[in-house]
C-alpha cells in the first residue's frame, strides 16, 4: 500500500466547531459540507417516526388485522439484517397479541427471496396476510401467487426496485421521506414497529446491527438509529446480541461488524449444518440460561464457518489465472462460503474475483469487487444469468451448467474492453505533531461514531525520532512514543505483515484508548512505519 502524508491546518474548523485540532483536521480533509459537519457532531440520537403514507397504509391493516383476528406470516432473509428484521416484526406482532409465523428460506435449496412454495404452504396453514422483511420487490411470482389464493401480501424491502411491485402495499426508503433514504430492511421494520408500539430499545438495538451489517450510508435517521443501538448495546441489551460479543470487547461499530455480524450471517451461510430459523428466535429470548447456550452453539458455527473459509480461500487462490476478472469455481466448494472468498480473492489479487461452487445442474456463485469498479453493472446486461442480484462492490449470481463455458468467454471478452481501476491502493494519513495527542482529543474523535465510510479514513502519520520498542511476542509489538506529557502506545500486530523496525522515523495507524485490566492508555495501532 502507498501512503500519502497530507498537511492539514484544522485551525478553522477548531474555532468554528469547538473541537480538538485533530477533530477539525479530519473534517477538513473529508472536505464535508456544513450540513454534513452539523449532523456528526450532533450527539442528540432521539429517532423519529416515518408518518409516510406506505407506513401508515401498513400500519392500519396491521391493526385492521388485530381486529379481525388475522393471522399474518412473515417471510424473512437469511443475512444480520433480514435476520434482524424479521426478529424485530415477529416481536412487534406478538407485542401486539396477533397471531403470526415466520420463515427464513434455506440458502441452499431455496434461495433468496419469497418463493411461490413458501406462498402455498401459508395460505394452506390458515394465514391470511403475507409480510415480506428485507425482501420482496422481486418477488413476483410468489405475489401472483398469493393474490390467486386470495391472500394480501404487503412488501418491505429497501433492496433496489426495478419494476413496479404489484403487492397490496409496498413500503420503501424510495416511498418514504429523504429522512429515511438509508434505512435497510431492518430500518424499514423498525418504523413500522414504532408506529405500533413505540420506543423499544432491544429492537432500535437489532436494527443498529442490521444496518451495520448491510453497511448502509451511517446519514440521516441510519446514523441515529447506530448511534443509539450502540448506546443500547454499551448497557449490555439486548442480552442475545450482547452475548455475541467477546469478553471485554467495547461496543462500537468495529466491534458489531466484525463479531456480530459474522456470527449471525454465519448460519445463514452454513444453513447445512444449522437453520437460520432458530436464530430469530435466539434473538428474542429473555432467558439467561437459554441465551448463553444459543450463544454457544452460533459460536461453534461461526468458527467452523472460519475454518472452512480459510481453507476454500486457501485452495481457490491455487486456481486464480492471470485474467483481469478472476473465476474461481470447483463442484465441491461450499455455497455459503463463495462470496467470502471472492473478498480474500479480491483484496490478494487486486482484482474482481467471482468463485462458484455447483448447485445440481447451476453454478451458483458470489463476486467481490474492488474499489471504483462497479461489478454490478457490468454484469446488469448478461444473458447467460438465471439468477443475478447485488450492488456496486458485491453481485450473487447463478449460471445454467450448459452456459457455464459461454458465460466465461463472455467475462473474459468483456473484461478486456472496459477500464479497470488501477491494482495498487493508495491511502492518505494526517501528519501530526506529537504535542496534539492526548486523552481529551483521542476521546474527542469518538463524536464521529459511527464513522461514515464517505470521510477519509482516520490514518494518522506521526514522527517518531527516539520511539523504542518494548516488547515484542510472535503475534504483536509494542513501541513507547513520546508525545509531549502524553505516552503513547504503537501497537503493532504481526497479521498486519508491515516490516517490523527497531527504532522507526515515521509512523502511520488509528488512534484510539486502550482499556485492559483497569488501566488505560492512549495508543496508534499501526499499519506502517519506516
């Protein structure tokens, strides 16, 4: 990775905010509007409720339904936010004393999205109403299906529409007020839910995770919605979500992301071993005991969840040729598991990687991306697709095995016509002077969480001259800066593979406190140094 060192005055945006130095400074390399500066350093997360009329249309036959003593099922997805979703709908019915079922599709035998299948099973079991969560605006099959059973069936999604949904009632970030342009499915569940029951924090709590998890724009009522999630979280509720954590790890955006997240979409993703179903109901639980050994059992997915990825991550990489978009495939790679090796793929290589893995007479497979290359459009115009979803930086896609070859030829044709962005990442750090550091600022930098991924990254550079190295295990090393009347931690691990120096000029990281064992202290986690 190449590091550019920016210089950044920040005296400004000190004064006009009133905020630290380094504060100001990230601001003023994100070059953010003033509307933009305004809404990060508002600390009020109070939420508010969508009145849209697609909520409030949904809102009435959901209580129209409670009158009539309706039955209404849901039909969820199997990622953190369709989980998430359909945990947050099926607490708000039962809240309401409606009688309700959901089902999440297995990933696998049925795939993504409401099926005719699933229509046909809920009308024979007495439902009378159909509620899609995370999903739908696709779905057009399974919603003929059910208008010729004589069933309603109301869709909330927030995936992209690209022809007119033709269900009873449709609710949509694209229906609703700008306000709530960044909801996911989780998000979109949650306004209708407050419309019913109101304030609930374990469920504002599941739609901070769902939203993370979708990595949603952290803008507008998304940004409150993380912002008092995470708050939530930080007192240790919900307790199912909490329990996900690892001892002793802080709550923020980080933490969610990289363990609750995966854990929750680890089942979805080994679906063979374990269903998904059972985790909504994991989520709702009150009991200690019961949750700590859900708890238990979801870990143990998760980590053979990792194992399997880095052993398929592992050999894929074997098969990678020198083309300009990589295609990966093998009959005995796992389903679940493709899309998270396109990412290892993408990030070794520097490339597009699309991986497959055989699905009876259909190569299924997941593509990852790499910055300013939008794979979702180049594969938008593609005949040779069954199946195809995604967005910008990651597609799902499925290929008849009799079109496998052709579709190959075509990538690799196509591949050769456009302009792919250059390999090598570039990254800017702030230069600062070791005196700016200290408790009060490094606190100072948590106003901005959640952090937006549309800011510059918080990379910092600072001169290290008389920096020592004071320990040193096979996994991390720590070195003693020298920052004015502030000692402060660099904190180097080994997995990041930056060259190790004994007694470094420069170093570039994140700045953050550390707080192990009642003692806490100022520290850089480093990403290079020379």
């Amino acid at each position: 990775m190449d590091w550019e060192i920016i210089h950044v005055d920040g005296k400004e945006g000190m004064e006009k905010y009133n905020v630290s130095s380094i504060l100001a400074k990230l601001l003023e390399a994100s070059q953010l509007d003033e509307k933009s500066v305004q809404e990060l350093l508002d600390t009020d997360d109070t939420l508010t409720t969508s009145k849209d009329p697609c909520v409030l249309q949904c809102v009435k036959r959901i209580l129209s339904a409670r009158q009539k003593r309706e039955k209404i099922f849901i039909g969820g997805d199997y990622d953190a936010d369709g989980i998430c979703s359909t945990a947050i709908m099926k607490k708000t019915l039962d809240l309401l004393g409606i009688e309700n079922g959901y089902y999440i599709p297995d990933r696998f035998k049925e795939g993504y999205g409401l099926a005719v299948k699933t229509v046909e099973l809920a009308h024979q079991k007495g439902y009378d109403i159909i509620m899609t969560v995370d999903n739908g605006v696709k779905a057009q099959e399974a919603i003929q299906k059910a208008k010729e059973l004589g069933m309603e069936i109301i869709v909330t999604d927030h995936h992209r529409i690209e022809e007119k949904v033709d269900a009873d009632i449709v609710v949509h970030p694209d229906y609703m007020h700008e306000r709530y342009a960044y909801l996911c499915g989780a998000g979109v569940a949650l306004q209708i839910s407050r419309n019913l029951i109101g304030e609930n924090d374990d469920l504002t709590a599941m739609a901070a995770v769902a939203h993370i998890g979708d990595v949603m724009p952290l803008w507008r009522e998304t940004r409150k919605i993380v912002k008092k999630g995470m708050r939530i979280l930080k007192q240790g509720r919900p307790r199912s979500l909490y329990a996900l954590l690892y001892n002793g790890a802080q709550v923020n955006e980080t933490s969610i992301a990289f363990q609750i997240v995966p854990k929750l979409n680890s089942i979805g993703r080994m679906n063979d071993i374990s269903n998904v179903n059972t985790v909504v109901r994991y989520l709702l639980l009150q009991n200690e005991d019961s949750i700590n050994n859900g708890a238990v059992q979801i870990n143990q997915v998760n980590e053979m969840r990792k194992k399997l990825s880095a052993s398929m991550s592992e050999e894929a990489a074997g098969l990678c040729n020198d083309d300009d978009i990589l295609i990966v495939y093998k009959e005995t790679f796992h389903e679940g598991i493709c899309g998270l090796a396109a990412g290892k793929l993408a990030e070794q290589f520097k490339k597009p990687v699309l991986v497959f893995a055989k699905n009876g007479e259909t190569w299924k497979g997941s593509g990852r991306s790499i910055p300013g290359f939008d794979l979702f459009a180049f594969f938008s115009d593609f005949n040779e697709l069954s199946a195809f979803g995604g967005h910008e930086g990651a597609v799902g896609l499925s290929v008849p095995q009799e079109q496998f070859a052709e579709f190959q030829m075509h990538v690799k044709e196509k591949s050769g016509i456009v302009e792919l962005p250059s390999a090598d990442r570039h990254e800017k750090a702030i230069l600062l002077e070791p005196e700016e550091i200290g408790f009060d600022v490094i606190k100072d930098l948590e106003q901005l969480s959640p952090y937006p991924k549309e800011m510059v990254k918080p990379y910092f550079a600072i001169e290290t001259k008389g920096c020592v190295k004071t320990y040193e295990t096979p996994k991390v090393a720590k070195y003693a800066i020298s920052c004015g009347n502030t000692q402060l931690d660099g904190v180097l691990y080994t997995r990041k593979d930056v060259e190790m120096i004994e007694k470094p000029n420069l170093m570039i990281g994140t700045l953050g406190i550390n707080r192990y064992r009642n003692q806490i202290s100022c520290q850089l986690e480093i990403e290079y140094m020379k």
